[in-house]
C-alpha cells in the first residue's frame, strides 16, 4: 500500500482540477489582455475567478484578490510592500516564532534594510503568547503577522484576538496571515479575524503548484516589489498564470462542496490515529494542541531514543511518506525550530515526524501506517546506541 501523508507539504492534484487546467492551457490559451474575442473571454474568467476568491473569504471586493505564484510571493509583496510603503511611519515589524520559512527569510531581508523586527514567543502548545503581542508593540510598529495555523504542530492561532488587540492600537498597524494551511481547509473570514493582507496557496488543497493569491484589504498602502509591463493587475506585474488560477478555483470550489462533513471525518481520524500511537507506541510525546484548537490535517509526534529522519526512511520503504525535520528543509537536518519554539530539547526536535492528512486519508491508510511505525520504531529502537529506553 502506498500511503502519503505529507500533505502539508503539497497535495495531489485532482483528475476535475487537471482537465481544467488543461483546458486553459490547450484551448483556452489567450491573454486577457488581447482586443479580441477569446482575449475577452479570458478576461471574464479572471474577473471571475476574482470573484470567487474574494467570496470565499467574505473580502468587500474583487479587487482585493492579487494573485501569485503561491503563498511565499503574496508573503513576499505583503512584508517587503507594506514596509517599504509605509517606513516614514515606524520601522518596526512583529513576527511569531512559528512563522514559515518564507517568513522569517524576508523578516531577516527587512533587518539589513534597517527595519527591526521582533519575533514572538509562543507556548508549549504552539499558540502565540497574546500577553508578549501586546508588550512587543510600540509607536513605530508598522506590521504584525501571524501564520493561520502552526503548519508543523498544527496549532490554529487566535487570529480574531490577534486582530482585536491590532485594531484597538491608536495608530494603524497592517496584520497580515499566511493562511496557506488554513484556506479551503477551514473556514475563514477576513473581517472577523480583522486582517489587512491574507497569503494563499493553490497547492495545499489539491490545486497546482505555482500559483496561490494574496488579499489586500481595500485602503492598504502597498508598493509593489516587482516590476514589468502593467497586467491584469499592476501590483503584480507580468503575464497571469491562468491554466493555474483557474485549477486554483475549481479545487477551492471542490474544497468547500463538503467542507463540514470532510472536517468532522479528519477529526475523527486524528483522534483515532493519536490515540493508537499513544497506547501501542511506548516513549512519544505529541507536539502540539488536542481538540479543537488544532487543525486536524496534522498530527506531530516525537519519538524519544531515535531520529526522526531514520523513522521517515523507515516508513518510505513500506510505502508511507512523511515529514520531519524542520518543515520545507528537512534536508538541512537541523533541529525542528517550531519543536525548539514550543519549549521542546534537541533531541524530542530531531526524533520529531509530521503526519498530514488530507479530505480523501481513510481509515485502511491510518491503520496500515500505525502497524509500520510499530515496526519501524521497534527495530530502530533496538539497534540505537541510546540504551536508556530499555
């Protein structure tokens, strides 16, 4: 049996989102930007497909939908556009310490810019400490982001207390979440949550890759960050992607058909999947939230006296593909910063493996993954020159 379970990594393209984009790739392959017939009727699909978007997450206007080529571009425009924009009034940006790489590489290109940036600690359980939030503002804050949920322990961050403690600052503040993890998975509303700029990407719900969308709430002040020919949208210039965008929407559209039903069966499998490791596996701490408060598309657990990267190829050879390590560089074999970040020790950090579902996981796939861990743990397990498990 071939089981993934990387689905925070990237999702499997679906057969009704593959003929869409084919079809705008084969017969639908003008510009929108052409004075003829088929250029217009591109045109509509964008206007559209803007729509679309912009409904699914309650935004007052199509014209707040940018899109890109996935969640570390719109991440990109938002930091490095909202700082450059608006660095006559303050110089300072806040970040939690769970933020994606993509963030913490542009919170770091901002520092040599000379912008400061201050990176907020969360708990054991991966929240943002809101007490610490409140403290790190000051008058020459100009930015605060926060990711939409934990992607590697899964934790679902209190965005509308996030947004509340932005709004009731007595200057403007812009709050931005990369809810690459979030849209299409869970419901969200841009004006509960009270943010100003919201990142998506297209892949993380069984879309394309290379493609996602950012919203910029109407009144944002924002400086592009690339340059070229004025498009569909001059703050992102250069020909659109449109095969993708239009993948993009038929795969959200698909994501929200039964989004209810999906989530109620996720967390049904989640318990079920936490629970069997917790009673069958011996020595594992599960990193992260239970319940409600974690999205349930993940499930992270360390196990003590191994590697977590020894686990993962353990697994690979039975046919079950996971994470580990610290998430999109697992290659580095460094220790997980979001295991670090929860209060965890380098050793609970490297013998870290991420498990991620998605709508279609089933309950043979559980089972079937559960029964190699055990095999896979125990036979580590029994040649780690760590002895201390016996």
């Amino acid at each position: 049996m071939k089981v993934f379970l990387d689905n925070c990594r990237t999702t499997r393209v679906l057969p009704e989102v593959a003929a869409v984009v084919q079809q705008y790739m084969v017969d639908k392959f003008a510009r929108p930007d052409g004075l003829y017939e088929s250029a217009e009727e591109i045109y509509d699909d964008l206007v559209s497909a803007r729509e679309f978007f912009a409904k699914s997450i309650n935004a007052d206007s199509p014209e707040e939908i940018v899109f890109t080529s996935g969640a570390t571009e719109a991440n990109n425009l938002s930091l490095l556009g909202i700082a450059r924009a608006n660095k006559k009034n303050g110089n300072h940006i806040v970040i939690s310490a769970l933020e994606h790489g993509s963030i913490m590489s542009i919170a770091d290109a901002l520092k040599k810019e000379g912008f400061e940036v201050t990176v907020i600690p969360v708990d054991k359980e991966g929240f943002v400490k809101l007490d610490e939030l409140k403290k790190s503002i000051r008058p020459s804050t100009i930015m605060i982001s926060v990711i939409s949920v934990g992607h590697f322990v899964g934790s679902i961050m209190p965005l509308e207390e996030i947004g509340k403690i932005v709004k009731s600052q007595d200057h403007k503040i812009y709050f931005h979440t990369d809810a690459a993890e979030m849209y299409a998975k869970l419901p969200v509303d841009v004006k509960k949550i009270n943010c100003d700029l919201m990142s998506v990407s297209g892949h993380k719900f069984h879309g394309p890759k290379g493609v996602g969308f950012l919203y910029i709430k109407k009144g944002t002040k924002i400086q592009p960050v690339m340059y070229g020919a004025e498009s569909f949208d001059k703050r992102r210039p250069g020909g659109e992607n449109i095969p993708a965008i239009m993948g993009m929407k038929k795969a959200a559209e698909l994501s929200f058909l039964n989004m209810e039903k999906a989530l109620k069966e996720l967390r049904r499998l989640q318990e079920y999947f936490i629970n069997r490791v917790e009673r069958e596996i011996d020595h594992v701490i599960l990193n992260g939230p239970r319940g409600e408060t974690r999205t349930p598309y993940n499930v992270n657990f360390s196990f003590s006296f191994i590697e977590g990267e020894a686990i993962s190829l353990g697994l690979s050879m039975e046919g079950v593909e996971v994470a580990t390590g610290s998430a999109c560089a697992s290659e580095k074999l460094e220790p997980n910063y979001a295991i670090l970040a929860i209060g965890g020790d380098h050793e609970r950090a490297h013998g870290s493996i991420r498990f991620t579902f998605d709508r279609f996981t089933t309950q043979e796939q559980i089972d079937y993954t559960v029964e190699k861990l055990k095999s896979v743990v125990s036979w580590l397990r029994k040649i780690s020159p760590i002895k201390s498990h016996t």
